[in-house]
C-alpha cells in the first residue's frame, strides 16, 4: 500500500499547501462568492467580495513565491471571482 503513495510523489511540487487547507479555502471562498452576489445586503457583500478577494490574491501569491501551478491557477479563479462579483452588483 505504502509502495502506491512513491508514483504520486511528482504530484506534490504542484501544490504549496496541505490539501485540507485547499478544502476549507475553497469551501470559504465559495461560500462567500455567493454570499457575494447578494444584491440586498450592502455589508455583507462588500465583506464577501473582500473576502473572495484575499483568498485569491494569497493563492496567487503563494502560487508565484512557491512556483506551484495548482496555487496560481486557484487564485486566478479567486481573483475572476471577485471581478465578476464586482461586475454582478454593478449592473
């Protein structure tokens, strides 16, 4: 069983990050981009949008610094996020 982990191990330098910590900031960043496209609620958008926000900018820039692939493409899907939230409640 042990010997089945030795062919993912070129799997591991895509990532920076344990994968729980990918679970919970995705299930966060989720959440909050749709608690985002509330058009009723002023306070609680505008702190998802910064929410959403944070959360790909960090991916980003851990993606860039640790030079992960997995990392940046998250936090360009985080930062698309917080644009099209943006543009949501504009229009």
């Amino acid at each position: 069983m042990i010997e089945d982990f030795s062919n993912l191990l070129p799997f591991a330098d895509l990532i920076a990050l344990r994968p729980s910590s990918y679970a919970f900031r995705i299930a966060i960043a989720v959440s909050a981009f749709f608690a985002s496209l509330n058009i009723e609620s002023t306070i609680k958008r505008a702190i998802c949008f910064v929410v959403v926000l944070l959360t790909g900018a960090g991916l980003l820039l851990t993606g860039i610094t640790h030079g992960t692939v997995v990392d940046i493409l998250l936090g360009l899907a985080g930062l698309g996020a917080a644009g099209y939230s943006w543009w949501f409640t504009r229009h």
